[in-house]
C-alpha cells in the first residue's frame, strides 16, 4: 500500500504529541489499522521509517499487545470474555452458540467480512459478567441470544448500541482511528462507569 500525503500528515501529528517520538508507535499502529484494517508490513516499515526505528522494534510492539491484527478481521470484531467470572457466569456458552451460529471459530472471520470472533482472556468488565466487546466497546450482561442477535444486526449493518459508551457502533476501523488518539466526537454520549461499578465507592464511603 502507499501512503497518501493526507495519512502522512496524521501519522506526523500523531508523532509531535510525544516528547520522544518512538512513544508514538502505538498510535501509529492503530492508526494503520483505521487504513488496512489490520497492520501491514508497509505500514510497520512506514513507521519505522518516521520514527527512525529497526523494523523489528515496530514489529516487536505490534506482535505483543493482543489489539493489534496481523490479518483482516471483520467490521465488527466481537471479543467474548471466557475468563473465570465470565466464563461461569455464561461467557463460555455465549462462545459456543455464537460461533456455532455463525459457523466460524477463534480468530475466525464470516464470509462477508462482517463480523470476527476472538476469546478474550479477560475485557476487564467483572463487575457486568458475562462481557463481550466489539471493537473495544462494552456490551454488558450479555446471554447467548443477545450475542446472536447482536452479530445478526451488525451483519445487516445496524448493531445494538453498545451498553456504555457511544450511542452508536462504530465499525473496527473506525474505532482504531479513535484509539489513534483521533477524536470522533462520541467521547461525552452514553453511560461511563454504571452503579456496579461504584458500588465499592459507594460502600467506602458509607463506612467512613
């Protein structure tokens, strides 16, 4: 792929927010994805390019952190939390009907590019099992047939919105310029932190 000068002007203002540039590898990496979908090899060497880096050192970063995709996944890339509490509390059979439902496994992607699936370890959510995120947005309380109804809508192209955060699903693109520090102007709609998860807050300040 090429570079526009248009993305190339992002990527350098994405680089000026740091006081040491090689902080800005994350970013950048999101921000490859919001082009590809997923991180390419040009992008790596694109940003190791800015950056004045070894490829390996890009390459190192985007291969631990478990957000970034060395292939496509789909527009909405569901993450279904089978950790303990998850797990017992539905997450594990959430996965099994949903992958079941629409005939795809682990790191798996539906036909129409739609919709990916990945077990998560852990969407850092407890307080709300089971958990699924889809492009990093929370979908809370959730039981097999809210999941297939949620993958049935995003495939027709009208998701649920998700259970805090903005009031609309923005597809994983989307989101990956967001987590690229690209505003989208959804950051103040929707609920932040529910009552469960100031519940201990709550109970602290009570035993004052």
């Amino acid at each position: 792929m090429t570079f526009t000068n248009e993305q190339i002007t992002v990527m350098d203002s994405i680089i000026a927010r740091y006081p040491r540039e090689r902080s800005a590898i994350m970013p950048l990496l999101h921000y490859v994805q919001s082009i590809s979908g997923y991180v390419t090899p040009e992008g790596i060497e694109k940003i190791a390019e800015k950056l004045e880096l070894a490829t390996a050192e890009v390459t190192a970063v985007s291969t631990f952190y478990t957000q970034y995709k060395n292939k496509p996944v789909g527009d909405y890339h569901v993450g279904v939390c089978v950790n303990t509490l998850c797990a017992v509390m539905g997450g594990d059979a959430i996965y099994e009907t949903v992958t079941e439902h629409l005939g795809i496994g682990n790191h798996e992607t539906t036909s129409d590019g739609k919709v990916s699936i990945e077990r998560i370890e852990c969407n850092a959510a407890c307080d709300y099992a089971p958990v699924v995120m889809v492009n990093w947005e929370f979908y809370d309380n959730q039981t097999p047939q809210s999941v297939k109804d949620l993958v049935d809508g995003a495939r027709a192209g009208n998701p649920p919105a998700p259970t805090r955060g903005p009031k609309t699903l923005r597809t994983w693109k989307e989101n990956s310029a967001v987590l690229a520090g690209l505003s989208d102007g959804l950051s103040g709609e929707g609920v932040a932190a529910g009552e469960p998860s100031k519940l201990g807050l709550k109970i602290s300040k009570e035993k004052k």
